[in-house]
C-alpha cells in the first residue's frame, strides 16, 4: 500500500524539489565570480527563498571557509523575525529541511541555531526590534549570510550595518539577499552598488507554484501600481503626485536610542472603517516635543517643535475590533486622547470606543476639507526636518509614497496616512500645552 502523502510534503515537492532531485530555475541559479552580496529580487512566488535556500545549501557542504571549526563554516540568517527566520527560512517548504531533512534547530541560552550533520551551525537572527539590532552588534563574525526579505526588515540600516562588520571571515565572505524589491535607501544603495550581483524574477517564473495562489496574487495586485513591485520585482520609484519622498522620510528617520525620554503630548490618530466589510482602519500614535536638542537633530532647525511616528496599530476587523485595538494603543503609550475621524461613523466612532471604555478621551474630527489639503501642512513639516519615524513603518511609508495627490484613486484610501495626518494635525498644526509623557518602547510586545 502507497502511504498518502501530505499537502505540505506535495507542495514542498513542487515549489522546492527533494536535494537529488533539484532542478533550479533559471533565476535560482547563483551568478559566477566573488560578489559581496547577490540580491535576488523576485515577485511573490518567484522561488527565492528556495534560491537563496539552496544557495546556504551548497556553501555549508562546500569548501571549508575555516577547517578548524566544526563543519568548516560559520553563516547566519537574518530575517525580517526571528519566527520568520525558523518558519520561512529553515521548516517551510521552501527553507533549507527540504534539501537536508536531517538538520536540527535548537534553542538554548545562545539563540535559536540551525545544525547540519556535518556540524555546522547557522544562528538565526530577527531585524525588527532594538533587542534584534543588539543581538546583531553581538553576533560574533561570519563566512555567509542568508538575508530574507531584506526590504522588509523594520530596522533596515542598523542590521545591516552590524551584519557588515562581522562578515569577513573565510576566503570569501558574502551575503544572498531575497526580497521583494521596495525603494527603500539600503535597496537602493545595494542597486547601485558595484559589488553587488543583481538576478530579478517575476511571479510568472515560477512553473511550480500553484494556479490558485497565482489567481489569488493577480486578483490582489494585477493592474496596480504596487504589483509591478509585488509580481514584476520593479524597484518602484515615488508617485509624481505624492506628498512625500522615501529620502526626505529616511534623511529624519531616528532609532529608538535617539528618542528624546519625555514627550508632552501623545495622541492615537484613527481613521475608521465603520464596516467589517470596509477599508482598513488607519491607527498611528504620534508624539511631539517642543524646540529641544538631540543627537539625530544636529543637522535639522530645533527651535521648533519636533513630532515622531511611534507605532502603527493598522488592522481590518469589525468597528469593536478596531476600537479595542485604539484603546490597546491609547493605553501602551499613555497618550493624552484618540483623535478619530467621524465623517463615516458619526457619533458611531466615539460611542463604540466608549461602549469598551468610558474613561477614553475622544476628539472627533471632520474631514471639511480634501484629502489633499489636510496633509499639505504635515507635509511641510516633513520636509523642514520637524518629523520623525522612530524606526521603520512600511505600510505607512508605502501609502505616503505612492497616493497620488493631483489624481487620486477614489478606489483607495490610505488609511494609515489618514490617521497620521489627523494626529499631527491634534500635535502640530493646532498644538496645545499638555503634561509631559516619559516614553517606554511599548513596540517589544509585538505589535508592528
């Protein structure tokens, strides 16, 4: 009797072949000469993670980079999470089991490592809170990276930065890279590199991956600006109309450590959806400060007030779910009230936030104007250096980007940017005189 195979073991078979059997595509095959850094930039579903899979593959069983450690090698894999890195990197169908299903991964004092039978060990590393950027600073050196979905780390620049200095052990130290293409600074810098090899796909490339989630991808993305990132791996370039640049967001964007210890105001901007069947619901908490000094301002004006992007609590759900989520945030940062938007909801917005908690303040605002118009003044303050992203916020960074000011898409609404825009209006186009908030980074529970 044929044992019944499962779905998993299918799909592991179709999108990743068994090691004997491994048969790259085109694009997942490593380019020739010694490159720091191969960046395979594919759609999604293009094989890369498979690529860059094999790839440490053949280094941890190839040539010995220092033969006096066990197995020769000393790599390391670094992903936008640490959970990522254990699920898409090493157990998933694509990740390294499917070519050695004998490899262990371990969790002890040290960190998570992943231990092939020939005795080399690959720590995992995540890119997403100031603990993964001190977990990097203190590493140790490396022969090979494995870099996944590299745009996507939250702390970008930092990880990078301290990846770079330990990677200079063995012959011939360097680093695959698979991402999806997005236009931030580090993507773009790496484009332009001359050191760095270049192998891009689509998610047509990929013969082995499923109609179903084919059909899906393009029903999500087909005919829009953000497919051409998300199924062609275009490095997209800033909307004409936008408001906002990647360069001027990344020229004053600070980490955590650069965060002054006292705001005076804090506030939860909320857009709504008053659906379960509606657009997201945009929820950012913002802060600001008056005129002060700090180490990442020494270039910019500081004799005028200062306000910070602090979290982003975006989610789709029913209005009880968005509402509990405006209170989670209005509670981890102690913020001084929610700022919602009630041109959808009417007294709808404020009573299902009181429905939960009565003691929440509530400022409902009206949208009298354009879209257009309400984020010009937050827009100009952007420009003169007086706001700040304490670390990286792609979603909201992407609708920034790419919302078109002079043609909008009425189809579309930028829910994060909304909500934004309303909080630094409560901040910094209408400010008043609050108490001070001492800051904790309320971003290590988790929430994006």
């Amino acid at each position: 009797m044929t044992a019944t195979r499962s779905p998993l073991e299918v799909a592991m078979d179709l999108i990743d072949p068994p090691e004997d059997d491994w048969v790259p595509l085109p694009h997942q095959i490593p380019p020739a000469g010694n490159y720091f850094v191969w960046l395979l930039m594919g759609g999604r579903g293009a094989g890369k993670t498979a690529a860059a899979a094999r790839d440490m593959h053949n280094h941890v069983h190839g040539p010995p980079c220092m033969p006096n450690v066990p197995g020769g090698h000393w790599p390391a894999i670094i992903a936008p999470t640490l959970g990522d890195g254990v699920t898409s990197c090493v157990n998933g169908p694509s990740g390294l089991r499917g070519h050695c299903p004998d490899l262990k991964l371990r969790t002890n004092a040290g960190g998570t490592v992943v231990r092939w039978p020939n005795g080399t060990e690959a720590k995992i590393f995540g890119a997403h809170n100031p603990e993964d950027v001190e977990r990097l600073r203190s590493g140790g050196n490396r022969c090979y990276v494995w870099a996944e979905e590299l745009a996507a780390w939250r702390y970008l620049e930092e990880c990078w930065q301290h990846m770079r200095y330990g990677l200079r052990l063995g012959p011939w130290p360097h680093v695959v890279a698979s991402t999806t293409p997005k236009p931030r600074k580090l993507i773009k810098e790496l484009v332009r590199a001359e050191n760095v090899v270049i192998t891009k796909a689509t998610t047509d490339e990929n013969p082995h991956l499923h109609p179903d989630v084919k059909a899906a991808l393009y029903e999500d993305y087909g005919g829009t600006r953000l497919g051409r990132q998300e199924l062609y791996a275009e490095l997209l370039e800033d909307t004409p109309g936008a408001l906002w640049s990647y360069e001027v967001i990344e020229d004053h964007r600070i980490g955590i450590q650069q965060l002054p210890d006292y705001l005076d105001r804090v506030v939860v901007g909320c857009d709504p959806a008053v659906t379960v069947a509606g657009d997201q619901t945009g929820i950012i908490v913002a802060g600001v400060i008056p005129p002060f000094e700090y180490e990442a301002a020494e270039t910019h004006t500081s004799d005028r007030r200062h306000g910070f992007v602090l979290c982003d609590y975006s989610l789709n759900g029913s209005p009880t779910d968005w509402a509990r989520e405006a209170i989670n945030a209005y509670r981890d940062w102690e913020a001084n009230m929610i700022v919602a938007e009630v041109n959808n909801g009417g007294d709808l917005v404020a009573h299902t936030i009181h429905t939960i908690d009565p003691t929440v303040p509530v400022k409902s605002v009206h949208a009298s104007r354009g879209k257009a118009k309400r984020a010009e003044p937050i827009s100009a303050l952007y420009q003169q250096g007086l706001i700040h992203h304490v670390g990286e916020f792609p979603e909201l960074e992407e609708e920034m980007t790419s919302w078109d000011s002079l043609e909008p898409d009425d189809a579309w609404s930028p829910d994060r940017m909304d909500a934004m825009v309303w909080a630094f209006t409560e901040l910094m186009v209408r400010p008043r005189a609050h108490r001070q908030v001492t800051m904790v980074d309320r971003r290590l529970r988790g929430r994006r």
